[in-house]
C-alpha cells in the first residue's frame, strides 16, 4: 500500500496505479475474476488504462450474466458495448 506521500506518478518500477473508484465503485476485487481478464486481453488494455465507469459495465455484466444463471460471453458482451478512447483512459460506450 502506498504512504499518505506517495503519489502515482511517475510510476515505480514493477507497480501499476489503479483508482480508489475500482474498488468501491466497480466492485474490483484481486485476483481479477477470468472473465474480466479475458476482456482486457482481448481487448489488449491493461487494468490502469481504464476508466472506472468502463470497468463498472464490465464488471455489472459480469454480474448480471452470473445472476441469471448463464456464464459472461465475450460475443455478446461486444455486442452490447464499445470500446472508446476518452482522453486519457479507455471506458466501454453502447
């Protein structure tokens, strides 16, 4: 964890920075779940790239998915959203 003076950048050798938002907001949690690495990877977008609100739609369709009782598709999650560049992070648009 990082001290009270740390800041995120310049990034440190071997350590990634990643919104507070991630974990309260997008329900994040470590390790990542596979579906959600799966989706980056497709996507060839690293975790810190991404905009909290990009990672929530992810993450509530993860869920949602989950809740209905059917495993998350990859195909129909890219049939529902986007993946936009927003000055300076990546985030899901429909």
């Amino acid at each position: 964890m990082p001290s009270e003076r740390d800041t995120a950048f310049p990034l440190k050798n071997g350590k990634i920075t990643l919104f507070a938002e991630f974990f309260k907001f997008c329900n994040f949690r470590l390790p990542i779940t596979t579906f959600c690495k799966s989706m980056l990877d497709k996507y060839v977008v690293h975790i810190s790239q991404m905009y909290p609100l990009g990672l929530a739609k992810l993450r509530h369709f993860e869920y949602a998915c989950l809740g209905l009782g059917f495993l998350p598709e990859p195909l129909v999650f890219r049939a529902l959203y986007t993946l936009v560049w927003k000055t300076p992070f990546f985030t899901f648009d429909r």
